[in-house]
C-alpha cells in the first residue's frame, strides 16, 4: 500500500519521538552480513486469535519450525494458496472491522473447534501420518512434541466430540482437548483443519511461503506483502504473536521506505539504508525483545516497517548499493539514531539523554533551511496559559500554588532548550532537563524560544461565570490588609503566596494574554544524529550518502564488517 507524504512525515514524528538512549556496543568480530531475524507483526494487546496468509508469489506452504540458529525445519506441507493460523480455543470466521478472519466472538456458524478425536498410533513421518489422516473426514496430522498423530473433526466442546466418537465408530480414539501452546492450521474461510502444532518446549510453528525455494515468495497478511516467512507465539496461552522472519537486507527495504519517501533522492535513501541496518543489527544482537520471541518489532519503538509494498525500483536500489554496510566507530557499531528534521541544529546525546556519545555531538546544520517550505510543520508555535501550567504540574505531582513564569533557563552551544523552569507564586520552581524540556510539554522538538506571560500579568486568574476562581473555593477575594470584597466575573487576580487573592489592575490584562506563554519552535524529534529532511536537503545538494552520514555522526566510518 502507497503511504501519502503526509504518513511519512507521521511515522518519522512518531520514530523521532520513541527512539531510545544508546545502547551497548557490538565489535566487529560478532557483526555478519544479512543474519535472519524476527520482527513482531502483531503482539502484546495486538496479538491475533487468528492470522491469514495468501500466496502472493510462490504457491503452498512449508510448515514446521525455526531452529536456535533461524534455520527452518520442515515438519508438513500444504498446496493450499489461502490458510490461516488460529489459537487452539474456539475461534469464529466472520468480519471485524475491515478485515475477514478467525475471531473469539460468535459471528458465523464457522467454528474451528478445539475438541478433537486422537486416533491411538504414532506415526513416524509426516506421510504416513497423512495417509492415516485421509482415511477420515476431518482427519488431519498433529506434530506434538515431536512425535506426528492423527486427529479427526474440530468440536467446540467435549460433548460434541463423544457424539461424533460414536457416530464415527472410533471406539479407539480419546478426546484431545485445548492446550495453552497449540495452534492450527486451517484453510481460511473454512473449520478445516490442515495441520495441528503443539509444543511444551518452546518451539514455535514457522511457517515458509512456497513449497521450495525456487523462487522468491512473496505472502499477503493484513493487507501488506511480507518477504521471508512467519512464526507464530502464543504467550500465556493467549492470541498469536505474529512474527515475520526474513533477511536483515529484505527488512532493510522495508524500513527505507517507511522511514523515508521512496521518490527521494538516491543519496539520502542510501544514507537511511545504512541507518537503518546499524541500528537493527544493534538491536537484534541486544535481544531488545527476546521476551516477546521476536528481535525487532514493526512500530517506531525500533523502526516502522509494514513490509514491501512502498519498495521502488530506487530504493531498492538504495539497499543493494550500500549491501552490509554499517556505521562503526573505534571498531563497533554506533547507535544510528535520527529524527525527522532538526530545526536548524542537532544536538549532542549528553544533552538529550545524559549518555556522552563522542559521535552523536550536536552541530548547526545549514542544510536544512533550504527546504523547509517543503517540510510538513516545520515552524510551529504552541501555547500555554498559567492555568493550563499549574494543572500539569499538579497532574504530575508537583503541588504549586499557581504558576507565575516558565522560561528556558539553559540553552545548548547550538541553541536547543536543555533546561526549563517553572516558578509558581510563592517562589518555588521546578526545572525540567534534557528531553524532559520536549517530552513534559508534548513539543515536537528542543529546538524552541518562550515569550509571554512575565511581570504581574502572568499570574492572573479569570473568574468563572459563577463567581469563582478555578483553583480557589470561594467567592470572596482577601487582600493583605484582610478586608474582603467579592470576586468580579470576568475579571483577573493573583493569588498570592500566603493565598490572598488581589484583583490586577486593568491595563494588565485588558489584552487578553494574562498569563499566555508562546512556545515558537522548529524540528519534529529528539534533534540528535541524522536529520533526514537534512539528508534529503545535501543530497539535493549534490553531497553522497557518505557526506551526509560524516556530516550528522562525528568521527565514524561507513563500511562492510
């Protein structure tokens, strides 16, 4: 599916604003060329009761599983085109949302039920296995702990399978029933199943697209074509943890193009090709989500990635030409953080995240400039009143009596905020640093001026229609002499220390912007490591992925392990 440019700028916002303080090194001597890796589809409170499969390009499937070295072990086949994996609890083929598949809510009288007839013998291959299986209707082969069975029917309850033992005459069968780990494989649309896995050992059924590798597959899940093949988790005995396990290259392709426009040009698609593998292969050797059976997940917590279909002739092209290349510096991979747009100037780790990165040093970068009027929200102003302020900080913990002032109190050599502060009406203040001066207020980058509010003005409290003052009960102002008068509507008062309350004068706030902070900025990120509308800007320029990548990392080099 083609993203919109306006996506793109979304997804870079999104990666810009997740990506994490560096991590540990990785020397030269563990790095390879194009490992095999997992990245997480589907997981978490996203995970699946059911996922379908199409052959795209290629046709059937292997199924089986993927060994501790990602090599796949081929347990059973199929020719069917469309299957789909489902947990071994009663699933539903019916409609939700946008999407046909296998779902726990009653919604067709489709039911793969997880009540089956085990046949009493064991089979040592998979083929005699089948040829036992296709002496039944509903018949199918279950690999369970290394050994194949024959199971017949799909029942969703006990009862329903002692009915169909009798009817069927299979006075020799048993009754399996659910397990916290099965899954199976049924041909979508229907409650046949085709093949059953189960495991107490923690292996997980894999899935490879094409019956070999003659050609190279290509399988619609979700609406997105993937390379490689899929595996499939449960964890806790819940829905299915989608995994796509494929080349680090052919995920590279994938990230290029989410990370970036594919109608760049080549230069700048380059230097995100080689971003984009340095900072997985840190990822996937740190094991970031091991926990999850998976290396890599598909959202901005690593990189976006949604598979092939933005892939162009070009970028493409990106990946091939720059083919292992990595990002190293005194020997080890670097952590190859980038945002969207820096707003004129990056800036150093230490200063973002506290971590002294000697690479990841902050420059002014006039490159930038010279396409900001192509750049979605390059400018951007946000503003906040002093009500909206002491609500914040009271929602984060900081009891305030009203805040009077916030200001950028420390600035970087390359002009980013890196300290802000705020002063409430009794004198007390509280700062905040490094990205807690982005991520606190929700802005979209560091690189930001405050004006407004200031002197008495800022402290004013507009009295709501029914005589009150929203952070004070009452309806009577007490001045410090302690004489009291009501509270006008409509107009401002400070609230002082001790907690009298004294009406402003009108000059004031006859404007209107009591106690109103303008926040003005530029940039859409944390603003550290590569700019890519940087990027895209020097390669307009003429400079090579070289240039850009030695331009945003200090002192690094650009090559193959």
């Amino acid at each position: 599916m083609k993203k919109r440019f306006v996506q793109f700028a979304a997804a870079a916002l999104s990666f810009a604003l997740l990506v994490g303080v560096p991590g540990e090194k990785t020397s030269a001597a563990s790095v390879t060329i194009d490992p095999t890796i997992r990245v997480g589809l589907f997981f978490g409170s996203s995970a699946l009761p059911g996922a379908n499969l199409l052959n795209d390009v290629g046709s059937g499937y292997r199924l089986g599983y993927y060994d501790s070295n990602r090599s796949f072990q081929q347990l059973a086949q199929t020719n069917e085109t469309a299957i789909s994996v489902v947990k071994t609890q009663n699933v539903y083929y019916g409609t939700s949302g946008n999407w046909s598949g296998y779902f726990d809510t009653i919604s067709s009288d489709i039911v793969v039920g997880c009540y089956h007839l085990k046949l009493p013998d064991a089979y040592s291959t998979y083929e005699q296995a089948a040829a036992a299986a296709a002496q039944w209707t509903g018949g199918f082969v279950a690999w369970v702990d290394g050994s194949y069975q024959v199971r017949v029917g799909a029942y969703p309850d006990e009862a329903s399978a002692l009915a169909a033992q009798t009817a069927l005459g299979l006075t020799g069968a048993t009754i399996a029933g659910t397990s916290s780990a099965g899954v199976s494989v049924v041909k979508t649309g229907t409650n046949q199943i085709l093949f059953q896995f189960d495991s107490t050992s923690g292996l997980c059924l894999g899935i490879k697209p094409g019956l070999d590798d003659s050609v190279k597959a290509e399988t619609i899940f979700r609406g997105s074509t993937y390379y490689g093949g899929f595996q499939y988790q449960r964890v806790g005995g819940g829905n299915l943890t989608v995994s796509n396990v494929l080349s680090l290259e052919d995920y590279v392709q994938g990230v290029i193009v989410e990370e970036m426009n594919a109608s760049w040009p080549l230069e700048a698609l380059k230097a995100q090709a080689v971003c984009a593998r340095t900072y997985a292969y840190r990822n996937y050797t740190a094991q970031k989500h091991s926990s999850q059976g998976f290396d890599l997940c598909n959202t901005t917590h690593c990189q976006a990635y949604s598979g092939m279909d933005s892939v162009t002739a070009e970028s493409s092209r990106a990946g091939t030409e720059t083919r292992g290349e990595y990002l190293w510096y005194n020997g080890s991979l670097i952590d190859a953080v980038y945002s969207s747009h820096d707003g004129g100037a990056t800036e150093s780790a230490v200063n973002v995240w506290g971590s002294d990165v000697p690479y990841l040093i902050g420059k002014e970068d006039p490159y930038e400039a010279s396409v900001a009027d192509k750049v979605p929200n390059y400018n951007w102003t946000v503003t906040y009143t002093a009500q909206e302020l002491t609500d914040l900080l009271n929602s984060k913990g900081y009891i305030n009596s009203g805040i009077v002032d916030f200001k950028v109190t420390k600035t970087s050599p390359t002009g980013n905020a890196i300290e802000i502060t705020f002063t409430d009406s009794s004198g007390k203040s509280w700062s905040k640093i490094r990205d807690d001066c982005r991520t606190f207020l929700g802005l979209r980058s560091i690189h930001y001026t405050v004006t407004g509010g200031g002197g008495g003005s800022s402290s004013g409290y507009t009295v709501n229609g029914n005589g009150t003052i929203p952070t004070l009960n009452g309806t009577y102002a007490v001045d410090g002499s302690g004489s009291t008068a009501p509270l006008t509507d409509g107009a401002a008062y400070v609230i002082g220390g001790d907690g009298s309350v004294s009406q402003l004068a009108p000059s004031a706030v006859s404007d209107g912007s009591a106690g109103v902070f303008t926040i003005t900025g530029s940039g859409w990120g944390h603003n550290v490591g590569m700019s890519q509308w940087g990027a895209y800007a020097m390669a307009q320029q003429g400079y090579s992925y070289l240039d850009i990548l030695n331009f945003y990392y200090t002192g690094i080099e650009v090559r193959q392990p």
